[in-house]
C-alpha cells in the first residue's frame, strides 16, 4: 500500500527508523524489508546470528544499514544494538517490526500520526488476539502480561507483547538487564517507572502458520519472564509505588493531598474504611519482610485505595515495633500456654521470642484482626460523620 500525502509529509517529517531484529526468518524477511521500504529507507537490520539463509538475502540489501552478530544471543541484545545505532545516527524515534510477517508496514504512519499527538510516547501496538490462528500460548501469554504490567505500573494496556512499537530513543533507560524475549517486558515497565506514557493504538496482524517462525520456546522462555516480573514486582512494591506516592504528596502539597485524594476520593466511606483496616491488620501481623507485598496485593485484589491502606500500614513504624511484640505476646500468652513460660519485662530476647514463635504469632493475628475490626469501624464512623458535616456546609 503507497502512502497518500499527508502519510508522505509525516514520513518526511518525523525523524524516525524501523529496527527489524531477525533470527532464521528466510521465508517473510525479504517480504518484510520490501513492504518497510514502501515508507522509508531508514532501515537498521540486526542479523541475530542467523543460520539459514538470511546472509545472502541481506546482499541484496546493502544500501541498507545492517548488523550482523556471530552467533545468537537474543532479541533483546539485538533491539539494543539497534537502538545504540539508531542514536548514533541521530534518530529520535525507533520503530521495531518483527521479521517473522506478522505486522504490516502500512501501519507504519499510525504510528508517526499519533505521537505527533503525544511526543515522547513509548507506543505498542495492539493486535486482535481472538482472531483465526492465533496460537493459544501467545493469547495466555499476553494476557499473563498485560496483568503483571498493570500490577507493577498501574497501567491498562491490551497488548504487552507486541513486537510492532515505536520507541523514543533519548529517554530510554541506560542500562537494561535482559537480552531475551524477556526485554520487551524490562523496556515498557522501566519506561512507564520513568514517567514516559505507555500506550496501545490499534493494528493489523496476520498469523500464517505455513510462514511465520517462532522461536520462543515456552519452559525456558517463561521461567525467564517469570523471574523478571517476580524482580519487577518487588522492585516495584519496596521502591516505585512508595516513590510515586510521596512525590504526587509532595508536588500537590500534604494537606490538600490528604483531602482531596485520601478523605475526598471517590472511594466509598465503606471502602476507606476496608483500606484502613487493611493497614492495619498487616502492620500488625507477623509478615515482616513481606508486608509491603502483602499490602498492594490483597489491595488490588479487593480493589481497595493503595494510599490509605499504605499510610495505615505504617503502625508498624520501627519505633512502635517493641510495643507491638509486646503487645502480641501479651495477648498471644492468654491462648497459648508455654513450657518455658516468657517473662514479659526489659529482660526480653530474640531467643526468648523464638522459644514461643507460636504465642507470638497467635497473639499478633489475633491482635491484628481486633485492632483492624476495631480501627475500621471506628473510622468507618468518623468518615461517615466528616461527609454528613461537608453536605451541611455545602
């Protein structure tokens, strides 16, 4: 399809190139590279240690600009090659199109259009995964994704996994860990982590089974992804949301951010509440090191505001921790009996705590759940009464 004029002045006009990393894909790249150079001649080809034939089709090619790696060594290294050349020759936007037929060129100015609406977007785009011959482990493996994206970034999006992206190369993260398939996952998250709009706009795909070469290879390739996201996940729950959260706090000011998103959010006081609660409970359980994640988890599984519960959890600020111990033990003491009974006084452990683990853990559930009833209910009260006093007023 030849682009129209308004495509030709995008095309002219943005300064972009099309990445096409390749591996053993004889039978679409020439088709591929053919379709790309309807649009542009702003190619940069990375051969990933190809063994078939791909050497001699890329002959044809030399006005082209092309790498080539000895041996294998993954999609991810060669999309980061590519983006180091792309940078070197000044480019300020990549787009990426897998060599394996699936993506269509003429999607190409889709791309151009939009970020002429949104500069600097890191843009994917999103494939109809319920359409005919689409394997059933990429439609699981996209929506595996698309969950764990939204979890570690807070964004929706419909297709995470998407070799078809434009990426904009001078605010990409430095540095990267991952040289698989795994780092289209790294990218996107660290991306959206440093505050680049993640997006999806809609695209064309064709899956043909007499074509189209896979090598994703599913045991090894999703323990790897498993292991990222297992990274992604703490790195995210310890550090970014915390991080986000203070700076929102701090850029909007802690009072009105305290007002406006805490007490006056849409949540229901019901909710509120059920966060407060939530805090709570797990700032007094016996969870330590895992509290955090405890936190966001059971907060996004019951849909419940991350920032009250975050800000409640916080009981267990290390000063007020003896007391909770003490506290535990003391109520954990009147339903676990000892035979070596533990003499709450200065004189306390760790050794001590140790010998009656179980008293401790008893005590600090059952202390957690009453306090969490209790702090819930009456806040559930005071929110109640701060809305009837705010409608009087109005």
């Amino acid at each position: 399809m030849e682009p129209n004029l308004h495509q030709h002045n995008l095309l002219n006009t943005t300064s972009f190139c099309v990445i096409v990393p390749t591996y053993n894909n004889q039978k679409t790249l020439k088709k591929v590279l053919d379709s790309i150079l309807d649009f542009t001649t702003n190619i940069i080809i990375v051969n990933d240690g190809s063994t078939d034939s791909t050497s001699e089709i890329l002959k044809e090619y030399t006005q082209l600009t092309q790498i080539h790696h000895p041996k294998n060594i993954g999609k991810g290294r060669a999309l980061r090659n590519g983006f180091r050349k792309a940078i070197e020759m000044k480019f300020e936007y990549a787009i990426t199109i897998d060599s394996d037929g699936q993506h269509f060129a003429s999607d190409i100015p889709s791309f151009l259009e939009e970020i002429q609406k949104e500069p600097n977007a890191l843009l994917i785009g999103s494939r109809n995964m319920t359409q005919e011959n689409v394997p059933k482990k990429s439609s699981f493996g996209n929506k595996f994704s698309n969950f764990w994206f939204k979890f570690e970034t807070g964004i929706k999006l419909d297709d995470t996994q998407s070799g078809f992206r434009l990426y904009p190369l001078q605010l990409l993260p430095k540095q990267f860990y991952t040289n698989k398939f795994e780092f289209e996952i790294e990218v996107i998250v660290r991306a959206a982590w440093k505050g680049i709009v993640v997006k999806n706009i809609p695209i064309q795909v064709l899956y043909d089974p007499a074509e189209r070469v896979s090598h994703f290879r599913p045991f090894r390739d999703f323990t790897r992804i498993s292991i990222l996201n297992t990274v992604l996940v703490t790195n995210a729950l310890l550090y970014i949301k915390p991080r986000d959260f203070f700076r929102r706090a701090k850029k909007k000011g802690f009072k009105k951010f305290f007002l406006e998103d805490i007490l006056e959010s849409n949540d229901s006081n019901f909710k509120k509440s059920a966060a407060i609660a939530l805090g709570i409970f797990i700032g007094f359980s016996p969870f330590w090191g895992f509290q955090t994640i405890l936190l966001f988890t059971f907060a996004a599984i019951f849909r419940l505001n991350k920032v009250i519960a975050y800000l409640t959890s916080n009981v267990s600020f290390p000063p007020f921790i003896p007391f909770i111990i003490y506290a535990s033990l003391q109520v954990g003491s009147i339903f676990v009996s000892s035979d070596a009974p533990l003499v709450l006084d200065s004189s306390i452990t760790l050794d001590d705590i140790q010998k009656n683990a179980t008293q401790y853990i008893v005590g600090s559930l059952i202390l957690a759940s009453v306090s969490a009833l209790t702090v819930g209910f009456i806040s559930y009260l005071l929110l109640t009464a701060f809305s009837s006093k705010n409608k009087t007023n109005i």
